[in-house]
C-alpha cells in the first residue's frame, strides 16, 4: 500500500486512487465469508415462517404458538428469526409421531 496515498485527503484523490484505497480495504469477494440466507438457514418473521411452511400468516401464528418450534424460534420483543432446517425437522418428527 502506497504510504502517500494513505496520507493523502481523500476529495484530493483520483479515482483510480479511491480504486486502490478500497481494494485494499475491502476484501476481494471470493475472501469474504458470507452466509448465503437464500439457501433457507433463517427465515425472518412470520411471513418468512408462513412462506417457508407455505401457509398463512395466521397458519404460521398459530404452529409457533403451539410451542413445536420453540427450539428453532428466536425471538427478542417482535422480531422473529427462524432456523428453517431445525423448524422444518421439528415439524417433520412431530408429523411421524
């Protein structure tokens, strides 16, 4: 990393310098960890419960109510996330029971 450039203000810097700046402190995209949410591991709220039992809102109150989710369920005041993998095994043991 060029030491000039990071003395540097940045509204003095090119474009190609602010390029060089953030390519340095972002990581490159393929370093990046990040957790892919469209493959299903959380859902949010109850119209992401409802949408991944495929049911409605009222549906999906009422089955985490009934207490089978508890253990999948988090949930602070009004927000509600959900471990989809954990609720969607949940609900199948307590359909083969």
């Amino acid at each position: 990393m060029n030491q000039e450039l990071l003395k540097k203000y940045f509204f003095q810097m090119t474009g190609e310098e602010i390029i060089e700046l953030f390519s340095y402190i972002i990581p490159k995209q393929e370093q990046l960890e990040v957790k892919d949410f469209t493959t299903g591991k959380y859902v949010y709220g109850l119209s992401g419960l409802a949408k991944l039992l495929g049911v409605g809102k009222t549906k999906a109150q009422q089955i985490k109510n009934s207490g089978i989710l508890d253990k999948a369920i988090i949930q602070n005041g009004r927000k509600i996330i959900v471990d989809a993998e954990l609720a969607l095994k949940l609900l199948n043991e307590k359909k083969l029971k």
